[in-house]
C-alpha cells in the first residue's frame, strides 16, 4: 500500500507559477501622476491639522 500512495503523491499536479501584477503595470502616468498630487496634498493637510492638534503622547 505504501508503493500505491507514494506514486500519487510523485504524480502530483506541478505547481503553477503565479504571476504578479504591479500597480504600475496597471496605470498609465497620468493616473501615477495624479495619485502623487493626491499624496502630496494629503500630506499637507495631515501636517496641518497635527501641528494644530497634537496628540498628547507625543
């Protein structure tokens, strides 16, 4: 029984290689562009309102 389940495990099906998809595969440099100048104003406006209002544990 063991030569039975040894072969099925040796007759496996191989493992796929995944592929990956990335972010700027997917968007064109406007769209990059854009998502920066978003980024950039998020962290400005986030700058502000700690700088007016910090925590008191820090």
């Amino acid at each position: 029984m063991k030569t039975k389940r040894y072969s099925a495990l040796k007759k496996s099906v191989p493992h796929q290689k995944q592929s990956t998809s990335y972010p700027s595969d997917q968007l064109t440099p406007s769209e990059i562009e854009q998502l920066q100048q978003e980024k950039k104003e998020d962290n400005a406006y986030f700058q502000k309102v700690f700088a007016t209002n910090k925590p008191k544990n820090l």
